[in-house]
C-alpha cells in the first residue's frame, strides 16, 4: 500500500483519506474557508467557483447527510455531480467490474470522485488506482470519515473557540465507529486534549488504535459508567452501535442502547457548556426530549456545518482561488 501523502498547505488534487493526512494549519485552512462559505450560503451569494467541473459521488454504502451535503455543496458552488448510489447494483459492479476499474472510468469523466465503501481501505485503493483525479473517503467501512471529523471540529471550535486544552466524551461503538477513529486523531493534533471514552467493552477502540492514539499525546481514558462521565466536558460526542458490522444480531441488540443520552443524564452531569454530538443517524441512542436542550446541536449547527464545510474542502481540492 502506497503511503499516505501529507497535506502541508497543498490541497489542489490531494487525494483526501485520513486524518493523518493533516497539520493543525491544515484545519486552520479549512476552518478558515468553511467560515467563508458559511457567509456565502447564508448571504446566499451566487457563486460559480465550481463551474465548469463535475464531481463523481460513488456510495457503496447507504448515506443521508454525507451524501446530501457534498451533492449540495457542490451545486451550492456552481459545479455538477455525477451521482451513483448503490452501485453494486446500479454500475457495472453489477457485472463485476473491480473498484479500481471503476474509479478509471469514473475520472474519465470528473474531477474529483467522492467515494463510500464499507470497507476498510477502499479509499485508498481507489486513490492509489486514479491516476489524476482526487478521490474523498466519505467513509470506508470501519476505517475513517475525515470530513466528518473535520465538520466535527467546525463545530466545536465554533462553540468554543479552540481545539487544544478540551476535555470531550466520547460514547458508543468505538470498535466499528469509523467517525470516532477520525474525530480521535483530529483532536490528537493539538495539545492537552483529554477524551473520556465511555462504550462497552465488547465494543472499546482496538488496542492496537488506543495504543497508537495515546503515543500521539492525546489522554484517552476509558470508562464503563454514565456516572464516571466528567462534570466539565466541552463536549459529548454520542454514537449509535453499528448494527451492519454485526455477524452475531443478538449480540447487537443486546448492547445498541446500554448508553443513552437522557434528559436526566444532562441534567445530572452536563456543563451549561457542554455541546451535544452525534454524527448521526440516531437509532435509540438519545432520547428525543433532549433535542429541544440548547446545548444539542446535532440536529442543527454539527448539520449545517457538513455542508460548509465541504464547500470549503471541494474549493480547496479543486484549487479555487478565493
Ligand atoms: N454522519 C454520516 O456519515 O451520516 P450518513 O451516513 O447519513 O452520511
């Protein structure tokens, strides 16, 4: 597998795979641009940045926000998709056309391909098959979703104004939550951070990745009880179990709702401060009285902030001058 090429302040036709990709200038490029594209959508100012280019959205893989946001940010943005949802039935892959043939075709025909797949590497694979054309993992099985984790910090820096010195709780499947690999290493970018990672211990990070995230400086600490959540975080990243990484359903329905976030929990250990996460979809795992608490933003800004920040990303890669 051919390495990871680092960002260093060079967007233009990067291929855009995992977090280890950036710097903490690199998110402040994105931070920075998203903040531009936030004033354009909301002046909504005309805009024909994209025009003239096409980008491929290719999703293995079901998707409601990923999908949505990067089609809209894009005609957002003046350019045009070329859209296949499910392609195993609705391409050749039907026939058995491998991914790599069908990422050659495909940049035959756009400038930059987004690309879903549920499995792990697959972005890679499809980046190392292109031969020009920048492809974005919007999610690779269990592996990462960069521009999740990269809306996910949008949306705490918007709260708080920083990325270091944070104290975060993360719940859920952190074995199979690709959101969380990418949200773990984002934050590990930057100084004091500390991450409570509150999930059941058949579904704890993999040793290998705990491992690997602490010796990056981040302070992981890995607790088993809502009451061991600390009063003081900035904010609680909530995750559903991951029901399609499942072989054995009676092992998932035993544990997709051992933690959910109630009114009750807020109430009892939440900060005035504390801003409510979930990538989403939900299935359980918050109850829906806490979507009307003024700290849950993800219904709201964590949403909105997908479509900005891709905007951002899409003009980045595709070398606009803004
Ligand atoms: N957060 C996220 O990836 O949602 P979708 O699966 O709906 O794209």
């Amino acid at each position: 597998m051919t390495k990871l090429s680092s960002i260093n302040g060079n967007f233009k036709n990067q291929h855009i795979l995992s977090l280890d990709q950036f710097t903490t200038q690199d998110i402040e490029t994105i931070l920075k641009t998203t903040k531009k594209m936030k004033d354009i959508a909301a002046k909504a100012i005309p805009t024909k940045l994209l025009e003239g280019n096409t980008v491929a959205l290719i999703f293995y893989e079901p998707s409601s926000r990923t999908f949505a946001s990067f089609s809209a940010a894009i005609k957002k943005l003046g350019g045009e998709t070329l859209e296949i949802l499910d392609p195993t039935h609705f391409s050749s892959a039907a026939k058995g056309e491998t991914l790599e043939d069908t990422i050659r075709v495909f940049e035959a025909y756009s400038d930059a391909i987004i690309l879903r797949h549920p499995q792990k590497g697959k972005a890679q694979s499809a980046a190392e098959a292109s031969r020009n054309t920048p492809i974005i993992n919007a999610g690779d099985g269990i592996g990462e979703h960069p521009t999740q984790a990269l809306l996910d910090l949008a949306t705490i820096y918007e709260k708080h104004g920083k990325l270091d010195n944070l104290t975060g709780v993360i719940t859920g499947d952190l074995l199979n939550g690709r959101t969380v690999h990418s949200l773990i290493k984002a934050l590990s970018l930057y100084k004091n951070n500390t991450l409570y990672l509150l999930s059941p211990t058949e579904l704890n990070l993999q040793r290998e990745d705990y491992n690997t995230y602490q010796q990056k400086g981040i302070k992981l600490i890995e607790i088993q009880y809502e009451k061991q959540i600390p009063q003081n975080a900035h904010f609680w990243y909530w995750t559903r179990v991951q029901k399609e990484r499942f072989t054995d359903t009676t092992q998932y329905e035993k544990l997709k709702t051992k933690f959910t976030l109630t009114k009750d929990l807020l109430k009892k250990t939440a900060a005035p401060y504390t801003i409510l996460m979930h990538p989403l979809p939900r299935v359980g795992e918050i109850e829906p009285a806490v979507d009307e608490d003024p700290r849950a933003v993800y219904l709201k800004n964590q949403i909105k902030n997908g479509l900005y920040v891709r905007m951002a990303l899409l003009a980045l890669v595709l070398g606009k001058k803004m």
